[in-house]
C-alpha cells in the first residue's frame, strides 16, 4: 500500500552538524545563553535592532561553516526513493539553516522561516540574504532603509505555511519527528493532530522529547545513526 509520509524536524536534526539546539534537558541551549525576549521577538527588533541583526549574523556565518550530516541527506533520499514509488515526503522543518537543501531535499517547508533570507518590513520583499544584515541596508525593492529584517518567525508571530502543514497532516498516513524537542507549539501539537486523524506516529530522537507519551514508536539515539537507519528500512540500502 503507497504510504504518505509526514517528518517534522528540529533543532536535533543539525546539532551533529555543529549548530546549537535552542533547547536541551541539560540547559545547555541557545536560549540558555541568549534571551530570547530580547533578541526574537518583533518588540526586541524594534527597540535594538543592532542587538538582533547582530546575533543573527553570527548565526548566519555558523551557518556557513555548518555541513549537512548523515541524517540530512538519509532524508534526501528518502524523498527520492517515495516518489520512484508514487509515494510522497511531505518535510517540515522547525530550523532556520539550509542543510535540508543543500543535500538536495525538493521542498521543504520552513515554518520558522530561513536564515539565508531577508524580508522588508514595509512592503514584504523576500530576499536571499548571504551576508551581515545592518540597519543601514536598503530594500531592494522600496528602496526604504533601516526595514529589512531577517526572514525568521519571531515569539508573537504566526508560523509560515500552517495551512499546507495541516493538508499534509491529513492526507499522510505516517508522522515522524525528529529531533524535534516537543517544548514549542505550534510543532509540538503535530503528533496530537496526526493521531486524531489516524496516523501512525514515531519519534527519533537523542533524548525522548517533552511529548514523548504520544508517540506510538520510538528510536533514541544520534540523529546521524538512527536516521539512516530507519530510512534503510523503509525504502532499503
Ligand atoms: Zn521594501
């Protein structure tokens, strides 16, 4: 029977490609060093805009020197392989990086939107954005300056892509998270909605998340282990 499978990845997904999960059980997050009050959300933006583009840029260039691992294009693969079948990936992701990408995942979905891009405040021009964002840059579009911003979902914004997210949930008939720390709504309430709507559900995971109980399977350890794994069980070597 063709089978639609729905994965949600988290921050655990490119913790072994060298960026830091903003939440772990040992405190040892990104948002244990950073608060994120003062640096995530629109009103932070608003009164110190310096603060906020400047920890992103150096996310930006972490970025840069990050490599997609194991995991990353075990799902590539994956995604190949269903649809050689007839069967389709739908990826969502909670990360901002590129590492889906750059091994070749089609489409994903960033619901937390994507470092590499910048957005106008104005007038919502959406850019690919390599380089230091600064108070100064004009959009490219308006020609306004001092209104481009990193292209990320701040505390107090809607996620992007809900209602593809949602179609998806319903019409697959597997739901995986992976890496995902089951501590951030929207993405944590995903496994309660896929179960309502019949799908199985499976965790891989380095420690068991927050929402580890709704899960009807579950796979701990590396992300660069575990997944290929799993992905060499569904679709073979
Ligand atoms: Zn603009």
């Amino acid at each position: 029977m063709p089978q639609n499978i729905f994965i949600l990845t988290g921050a655990g997904i490119s913790a072994e490609s060298g960026l830091g999960t903003f939440r772990d059980k040992r405190g040892e997050g990104i948002w244990a060093r950073f608060d994120p009050m003062k640096l995530a959300t629109p009103e932070a933006f608003a009164r110190d805009p310096e603060a906020v583009l400047a920890f992103y840029d150096l996310r930006r260039r972490n970025l840069r020197d990050a490599k997609p691992n194991a995991a990353h294009f075990a799902l590539a693969r994956l995604e190949h392989a269903l649809a050689r079948r007839g069967e389709t990936l739908t990826l969502v992701t909670q990360n901002i990086d590129d590492l889906h990408e750059r091994t070749g995942s089609a489409s994903v979905i960033h619901m937390h939107g994507e470092l590499l891009k910048a957005r106008c405040e104005r007038c919502e021009a959406l850019r690919p954005w390599l380089d230091d964002l600064t108070i100064s840059d004009v959009c490219p579009d308006c020609g306004r300056a001092g209104t481009m911003r990193p292209h990320v979902v701040w505390f107090g914004e809607m996620p992007l892509g809900m209602d593809l997210i949602d179609r998806a949930l319903r019409e697959a008939d597997l739901f995986v998270a992976i890496g995902a720390s089951g501590a951030v709504y929207p993405a944590a309430g995903f496994v309660a909605e896929a179960r309502a709507y019949g799908l199985r559900t499976c965790e891989i995971n380095l420690e068991a998340a927050d929402n580890a109980d709704l899960f009807d399977e579950q796979r701990l350890g590396s992300a660069s282990g575990t997944v290929p794994a799993w992905v060499e069980e569904l679709v073979g070597p």
